[in-house]
C-alpha cells in the first residue's frame, strides 16, 4: 500500500528505529536554515494551518497498525518542514495514543514553543526535540534565516517556559557549522543558554548530508569534541546501518517514499533494497538517477540522493 503521510520505519540514532509520520507539505517551514539535508525551504510561512486533515493522517495510521509496531522504537512527528505549523498536532498526538503505546516523539526547530497553545498540544507526546543552533539574533539569521514575523527573544525565551512545564523528555538537538558557532567563544555563549532550558539530553550534530547553502562545512574532529566537553552533549555518528524500511510493496515505490523524507547514499539504497530480496538492484539504480524528482549530489566522496526542490518563495 502507497502512504501519503506515513513512512518507515527509518534508522535513527537517536530514536533507534522511528516510524514517521508528515503532517505538513514538503518544504513548508519558518526557517530555511542554511545546514537543511533537504534544501531551501519553498514555503515560508510562521501561521500554523490544518494542512491535511487530521482524519486522513490516522486512517492511515490504522491500517499500518495492522500489521503491528513490533520493529518500531519511536512514533515520530517530523515532516518535511516544521510539524509545529500543523494546527491539529494535539489532536493527531491524542488518537495516536489511542492506537498504539509506542513512544511518541516530536522533532521541531522549536520556534512555536513560544505559544502556550503549543504548549498544551504537546503535553502526551513522551519525547519533544527541539533545536538551538545560535547564541544571538545575529548568528539566528545567519544560520536559520527565519521567517521575518519571529524574534529571537521569544524563540529562546519559549524554550526555556516550554521547559519548566512539560512532564516528559527534552532532547535538545544543536547543528555544529564551521566557522559560525564551533569556536569556543560561541559554544560557551550557546551554553549559557542552555543552562536556563530543562532537558534530559544535548545531541550534537553536523551537516553530514549535502547542505541547503554549498558553503556549508562541517567542524573538524577538534571542533566536535571542544562542543561534547563544553555542552555536555552526545555527537551524533551519522552513519545509518540497514534498517531502512517501508510497507509500499513496489521496490522503486518504497524506495522513493523514503528519498521524499529522508535524503539517502548510493550504500543505504543498496542495503535498504537488498533487504527486500530485490533482484534488479541496478535497474532501479538506472531509474533512479533518471528519476526527473530527485536530485543526485557527490558529497564527501558519497552520491546523495534527495528530492528536488522548486524555487523558494517567502510569505
């Protein structure tokens, strides 16, 4: 079966195998951070919709249930943008609950926790991870490039209240870029603000996959431990292992399903079709790099495939 909304599971490292679930149309966001695995945001937007409504994301949701969650670690609420932007987030997190007892995790930029009605559609999801890659308004443009409606203050401040009421784990999520926040002046700044939030963990990352902006670099080994020593937090190993996986029955179909949401190298398709017993491997290969959707990147000696994106537009 062909899922509009629903995908995976996929490997994560710090979810282990996440089952993801997409409330909002590719590329719709309030950042465009300048590090996105996915590209430029096309659709800026700070205004939070019912994109989708929320019965067609859990009739989906039911007939995956059919099968069991006996290999899924995490229920993940991500999308290919900003999940928060979904104005039925409450209510889609509420009858999730109601189907299974997996873990339920949202991954977010962080910005809308800033309004308290965000706040309280949160409060049944077990896991919130948010992300804070800047000390300054300054470096926030610089590496987030926000909707032109939001404010720093607030962004950071909506962390920090959002912390002291929530009942379950905060796993702070911080992008480490080359020359603009891994100098130890930076870290230590961005540390300070992390002193005032209420979290359970820090994970580090780094632009591992082909960035939105081609000047993008990632920190040198130095860098990355100088971060863990200063914040406290866990670097995340990028290298996925074959778990990759999809209940779409056609091979090229499934393939593309995760590509859509998740950006993958030539090995992790390959690992990801074998695991399927596929048997034309490299014919789906040849289709692929003819595929006029996605987009083939040679990135540190690896070929990344990606969806393309359309030309940005800004609200």
């Amino acid at each position: 079966m062909n899922f509009k909304y629903i995908y995976g599971p996929i490997p994560s490292r710090r979810l282990g195998r996440s089952l993801g679930i997409s409330p909002i149309p590719f590329g719709t966001c309030n950042l465009s951070c300048v590090y996105c695995q996915l590209g430029r945001t096309i659709n800026m937007i700070n205004e939070r919709r019912e994109f989708f409504p929320v019965e067609e994301i859990i009739k989906e949701f039911k007939e995956y249930s059919l099968n069991g969650f006996g290999d899924v670690d995490f229920v993940t609420i991500v999308g290919e943008g900003e999940p928060l932007l979904y104005s039925k987030i409450g209510e889609l997190i509420s009858q999730i609950r109601e189907i299974t007892d997996k873990p339920i995790a949202v991954i977010t930029n962080g910005i809308l926790l800033s309004d308290k009605n965000v706040w309280e559609e949160l409060m049944q999801a077990d896991v919130i991870m948010p992300t804070l890659d800047a000390y300054d308004k300054e470096t926030f443009k610089k590496i987030n490039r926000p909707h032109k409606s939001i404010s720093f203050e607030e962004y950071v401040n909506g962390l920090i209240e959002f912390s002291k009421v929530y009942q379950g784990k905060i796993w702070l999520e911080f992008m480490l870029v080359k020359d603009i926040n891994d100098s130890e002046e930076s870290l230590r700044k961005i540390k300070e603000i992390f002193d005032k939030i209420t979290y359970d963990r820090i994970y580090i990352n780094v632009p591992v996959r082909p960035p939105a902006e081609k000047w993008v670099e990632m920190p040198d080994k130095k860098s990355i431990e100088l971060a863990e020593e200063i914040l406290g937090g866990i670097a995340i190993d990028h290298l996925a292992k074959n778990e990759f996986y999809s209940a779409i029955d056609d091979d090229y179909e499934a393939l593309i399903s995760i590509i859509k949401r998740h950006p993958m190298n030539q090995y992790e398709i390959k690992s990801f079709l074998e695991s399927r017993n596929c048997k034309n491997i490299n014919e789906i290969m040849e289709r692929l790099e003819k595929e006029e959707s996605i987009e083939v990147i040679n990135y540190k000696g690896l070929k990344i495939y990606r969806l393309k994106r359309l030309k940005a537009s800004r609200r």
